[in-house]
C-alpha cells in the first residue's frame, strides 16, 4: 500500500481526540510526539501498516480502583487510584505514583505514554506505566499517609511484580509513601522482591536514586551547553519547585559552579539574588521533607530574599532554566520573557512543564532545549538499576551509581543529537528524543507480530 494512502498526521489527532474526549494532558502529549514520528516513518511503510503509533497510544491497561481509609477524626474518606500500564514492549511497565488532587485519567495517561518513550531512550530494559490517586498529601498526619498508602497498595499488589510492572515516587510520594506502600506488599504477599524503586538504603534502596533526577537534568544541561562550546559555571540558573527533583538540580547546578536564583511551590517563588547555595537547600529540604512547610518561609530565614505569592520564576533574567514543578507551568509569554532576557539553555527537570507554544518559542529562537523525557531520565534509569541490584541481592556504591548517572546522560544527550540535528547545526532535542525512544519500541513491536 503506498504511503499517501495512510492517515496523515491531522486524521491521526482528530482520531485520538475523538476516541480521548476532554483529556487534554493526553492529547497534547500524543501530539507533541507524533508530529515527531510521522515525519520519520513517512518512508517506512511497515510502521504504518503495523499501526504501531495507533498501538503505543493506546495504553495496554487501565485499573482503576477505589481507595477508602479513615482519617484521624474517625471520618471514612474515598479516593480514586489508578495504574497505567501503557506499553511492556522492551520491559516490565515502569513508572511513579502521583498523590495529588490534580490527577486524573488524562494526566496519568500522559506521563504513562511519556514513559514509553524515556524509558526507551535510557537504554534499559523497561516498558512504560504510571499511576496514582486524587489524594492530597498535603497537611495529613504521617498516621493518615500510612494508612492511605496501605489502602492503596491493597488493591494495587495484584496487578504488580517485578517481572510485570515497578512503580517508584513522583510528585507526592517520596520515601516515606514508597516505605508505607513497600511494607504493605510484603505484608499482604509474605515476599520481599524488588516490585517497587525509590526505596531506602536499609531495605534495598540504590544509591544515587534521591539525586538522580535533579542531578541528571543537570548533567543533560551541561552535555547541551558543551555540545555548543559552554558550560554550567559562572551561569546564572532559575529553577521552579522545591520538591525532590528540583531541590537536587539547584545543588548539582551549585557543585558546577553555578547560582540558583528561585526555587518555588504551588504557592508562589522565592528570589535570592545571593544565590542559594548548599546550606540554604539542605534547609529547604528540612522544611520541605521533614517540617512539611511552605517556601515562603525562606525569607524569614535568609535576609535579602524576596517571596513572591502566587507567581512564577520566570520573569527572573537568568543564563539557564530548570522546570521542575509540575505540567504546564511553563507558557508562551513566560517562555518569550526567558528568551528576551538571553537564557542560553532550558532543561526540564518535570514531566511536559512547558506548553507546546512555549516549545515553539525556545525553538524558533533556537535555544538549547531538553525535554523531560531526555532531561529528567536519569531517575528512571537509577530506578532502572536499583531493579538490578535487586534481582542479583547486591549493592553498588555512590561513586559506581554516580558514574552510570553521567553515563547514561551522556547516552541519551548522544541518541537525541543522533535523531535531532539539523543542518545549522541547531539540535532539536523533542525530535532526536521521540524518534530515538519510539524506534527501539516499535522494533520490538512489530517482532511480537500483531498483539
Ligand atoms: P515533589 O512532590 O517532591 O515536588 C513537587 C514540587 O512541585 C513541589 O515544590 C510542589 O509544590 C510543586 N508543585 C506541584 N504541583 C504544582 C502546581 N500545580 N503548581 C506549582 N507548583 C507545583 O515532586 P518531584 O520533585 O518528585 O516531581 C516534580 C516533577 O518532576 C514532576 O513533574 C514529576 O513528574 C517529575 N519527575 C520526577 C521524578 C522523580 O524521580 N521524583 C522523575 C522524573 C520526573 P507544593 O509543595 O506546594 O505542592
């Protein structure tokens, strides 16, 4: 059949949008990607006919489940929990668990069809899934954490393993959450096995995997800036959140010798002209981790600070950018006001922080851009080898895992320049990463035949 006689890229979205009603998260997802891959199979006739894109946008499982436990004051609560499994093509499904009254189907659905294509990209051996619930986190004592958790994982151990699917941390579920929900499935299966990453070092946790994200959005930077003849030091940096991601990146973008500006949470940014070295972000973690507080209390702490309620970062001239909050934070005019105040590189330590216009925009200005789905996978890929150590019953140390880290960066900087450079010379890293990410999975996809 020839080519022309397939789907072009508009049917190809009015059928996604029609078989996805209202899930916009999803839908943007499939579309950044997909104006990617039909431009790369439009000569490979068998992609088409196989109707791989149409598969690999259509998660292979969805469960869905109630969560119900009671609070302190004796209340029953209900919540809706969620496991993804979007694609088991080149491993088990592989992705976080989201506690946060933003999620939903759409937005699980994306980060599980993003996953797909990161845990390509890593070169490990890993599908991709994601999960979570419409459960808020936020002012519930450690007691009620433990018991959702418990809640959840009732219901989800039956549809995990480590040979099936190994669910980690993403926003809202730290070690504390991945400790609760590791101590239930054990409980309830009497197995000690490797079915969830992100644990603690005592019960075989890896190494490096706290750091691995933020510290890999920033070695992915670096390999951008040095590809171009620059480097992190003595640059300026605006970073966004204050959770686990970008609490790492701001102390990777320091070890480098480089200034953190901002740092932020859903309440508004905090501006420290001074920089906010190693002992200001070990006090941030304290109250982010352990007295569980706001960022704006920074500025009662640390003179010459400013907070700004209800705003974000990027107004705020600096040489690079981290995104490292959450979806869509990032839009348009905040990406137009990056560029007119010079930033050189912008590395997203979140999953799609920055809105597909505001993609168009670091693009025409050929800005060096990383897309989450390269920039942020390094915590993957030291989840990616926690699972290892766990199936061989061994441990690799700091200095081991911290060279696989930048090793593996490395890899995937290299995969996407190989897929995404053009002739000017200008890397467009969203390209050289969906078509490097979905062509390992497609092989493997059409050798399976129709299934
Ligand atoms: P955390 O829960 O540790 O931190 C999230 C941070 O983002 C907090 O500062 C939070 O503020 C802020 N935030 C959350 N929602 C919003 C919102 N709607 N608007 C503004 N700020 C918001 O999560 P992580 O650091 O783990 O994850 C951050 C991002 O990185 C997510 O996109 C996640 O998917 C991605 N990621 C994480 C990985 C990991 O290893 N943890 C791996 C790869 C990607 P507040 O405290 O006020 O809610």
């Amino acid at each position: 059949m020839p080519v022309s006689d397939h789907v072009n890229l508009e049917q190809f979205m009015e059928g996604v949008k029609k078989r996805n009603p209202g899930q916009t998260e999803f839908i943007q997802a499939v579309h950044e990607v997909s104006q990617d891959i039909f431009g790369f199979i439009e000569d490979k006739v068998q992609y088409h006919e196989a109707q791989i894109l149409r598969r690999i946008a259509e998660p292979d499982r969805i469960v869905s489940f109630r969560v119900c436990w009671e609070d302190d004051n004796h209340n029953i609560r209900v919540q809706r929990g969620w496991r993804v499994q979007n694609n088991n093509a080149i491993g088990p499904y592989k992705g976080g668990i989201r506690f946060h009254p933003s999620v939903n189907e759409s937005v699980l659905k994306f980060l599980a069809f993003e996953q797909t294509f990161k845990n390509s990209l890593t070169g490990l051996p890993m599908g991709g899934g994601k999960g979570g619930a419409n459960f808020n986190p936020k002012g519930k004592s450690d007691a009620e954490v433990m018991r959702f958790c418990q809640s959840f994982m009732t219901e989800l151990y039956r549809h995990i393993g480590p040979e099936t699917d190994v669910p980690a941390g993403d926003i809202g579920v730290g070690g504390r959450e991945i400790g609760y929900m590791f101590g239930q499935y054990k409980r309830i299966t009497n197995r000690w096995e490797g079915v969830l990453t992100g644990k603690a070092i005592e019960y075989g946790g890896s190494q490096m995997r706290p750091e691995a994200t933020g510290y890999g959005a920033v070695y992915f930077l670096q390999n951008m800036l040095k590809h171009q003849g620059m480097d992190v030091e003595g640059h300026t940096a605006v970073i966004s959140g204050s959770g686990n991601v970008a609490t790492h990146a701001a102390e990777k973008i320091t070890q480098m010798g480089g200034k953190v500006l901002t740092l932020s949470d859903s309440g508004g940014f905090i501006h420290d002209p001074d920089g906010i070295d190693q002992e200001k972000i070990d006090w941030i973690k304290h109250l982010k981790n352990v007295k569980r507080g706001r960022i704006s209390e920074y500025v009662d702490e640390f003179k010459g600070a400013e907070y700004h309620d209800g705003k974000r970062p990027w107004g705020i001239a600096a040489d690079l950018a981290l995104p490292c909050a959450t979806q869509n934070e990032l839009n348009e005019d905040e990406a137009k006001t990056l560029v007119s105040n010079g930033v050189k590189g912008v590395s997203e330590g979140a999953n799609m922080p920055t809105t597909l216009e505001g993609v168009k925009v670091f693009h025409d200005a050929e800005i060096l851009y990383g897309p989450g789905k390269a920039a942020n996978a390094g915590g993957v890929a030291v989840s990616g080898l926690e699972m290892s150590q766990n199936s061989e019953r061994i441990s690799w140390n700091q200095e081991r895992l911290g060279d696989m880290l930048t090793e593996l960066m490395e890899g995937i900087h290299e995969k996407c320049t190989e897929y995404g450079s053009t002739k000017g010379g200008y890397v467009d890293y969203v390209k050289g990463a969906n078509i490097a990410g979905f062509k390992k999975v497609a092989d493997a996809m059409l050798a399976f035949g129709v299934v």
